[in-house]
C-alpha cells in the first residue's frame, strides 16, 4: 500500500529550519530515526547522518542546532502523532469509558507502521521514544525548553486523557499523574518484554501490559 502524506505539524522552535518543507528535511528525519535506532542516541551523530544522506554535515545543521534539538523535534512529532490517532479514535464516540478504552490502547499497545504518513517508520520511532526520549527531558535546560513549549505535544496527550477520564469520575484527583504513570510503566515494560521478560509478565495471546493498566486504570477511578 503506497503511503500518503499527512502533515504533522511542529513547534517552530524545535527546528531552524522545517525539515517537513523539503526532500533533504525529510530524509534527515526518516535517515535519524533509522540510524538513531541502529546505532543508540550516543552514538548517534550529525556526521554519521551526512555520509548516510550523501549529504554535507552543514547541510543538516540548517536544520537543527545540535542532536539534542532533533531528539526533541522527534519526540514531538511521536507524540503529535500519537494525538492524531488518539483524536480519530474518539471522534463520534458518546461513551466516555469506550473512548478511554480507544486511548488507552493506543498507548499501549505495540506501535504500528502508519501507512498515512510518508516518511517516518514509527516503529522504530516508537522504539527511540521507548529508550532514548527521557535524555530530551533530563537536562540542565528542561525549564528553558519547557518554556519554549518543546514538550507541549507530550503535554496535550496526557491532557486529552485525563480529561476523558475526568469525564468517567471528576472527583479522581490524580489524573495526570496516572495517565503519565501509564504511558511510562507500559513503555518501560516493552522495554522488558524485549530485553528483560523475567522482569515482567507475558500471557500467550494476549496483550499483558494493555490488560494490566486498563485494569488499573479502571479498579482506580471506579
């Protein structure tokens, strides 16, 4: 099936200059996830991508300032996309409990390759959110980049779920601190799933960590 093009739009200050506006822009993003993935985000570098772009080092710094400046443009943009596949499962769905259900899925359950979008394997993406994303957060600078709105995206999604779940029980005063808890526990256990399974548990056809936090969720604010 050939890959459509949806936009994904991005905060103008994750980027110099928007690598979605140009073929050079969206090799650096499609190339940076697979090398990022092959490689781990500290071996990762600017002159790596140039030599598997066959294109200047200097070329990508007209697109981002450093690699910690890419590495949170792609956590944004995962979870800009993961807003959009959270707010077409909800649309025209009355229930609140069923729109949770949708949302929670979502989040937890493996990541698949999105056939819309053009450029990006979200996969592999979802494997760098899973291991790389929180060096985007424990900086020196989160509060000087949390000002600038670099982790709105993530922001906006743990928003939209609470908010459903408020709709379920408005007296439940920890949403956001649950849906975080949910997102980071369920990606923290793929992470075991894959590399350390004697840490976590895994039933034969089913899907363990969806089941687990949809049954926390519910036997919390119920």
């Amino acid at each position: 099936m050939e890959k459509l093009n949806i936009t994904i739009a991005i905060n103008p200050e994750l980027y110099l200059k928007n690598p979605d506006l140009s073929d050079l822009g969206r090799r650096i993003i499609s190339n940076s996830i697979h090398l990022i993935d092959e490689l781990g985000f500290e071996k990762f570098t600017f002159k790596k991508l140039s030599v598997r772009i066959n294109s200047p080092e200097s070329s990508i710094y007209r697109y981002f300032e450093n690699k910690h400046q890419l590495l949170v443009y792609l956590t944004s943009w995962y979870w800009s996309w993961m807003y959009y596949r959270i707010t077409m499962a909800v649309t025209n769905i009355e229930s609140p409990k069923t729109r949770l259900i949708n949302t929670i899925r979502i989040l937890t359950t493996d990541v698949q390759e999105d056939l819309t979008i053009s450029y990006v394997n979200e996969v592999q993406l979802n494997k760098i959110i899973i291991t790389e994303s929180v060096k985007a957060i424990h900086t020196k600078d989160v509060d000087k980049e949390n000002e600038i709105g670099c982790f709105e995206a993530y922001k906006r999604v743990i928003n939209k779920v609470a908010e459903i779940l408020l709709e379920i029980n408005s007296k439940f005063q920890y949403s956001h601190m649950l849906i975080t808890t949910v997102i980071e526990g369920s990606q923290q256990q793929h992470y075991y799933v894959s590399h350390l399974p004697s840490l976590t548990d895994g039933v034969e056809n089913e899907d363990a960590i969806t089941k687990f936090y949809m049954e926390m969720i519910f036997k919390m604010i119920e």
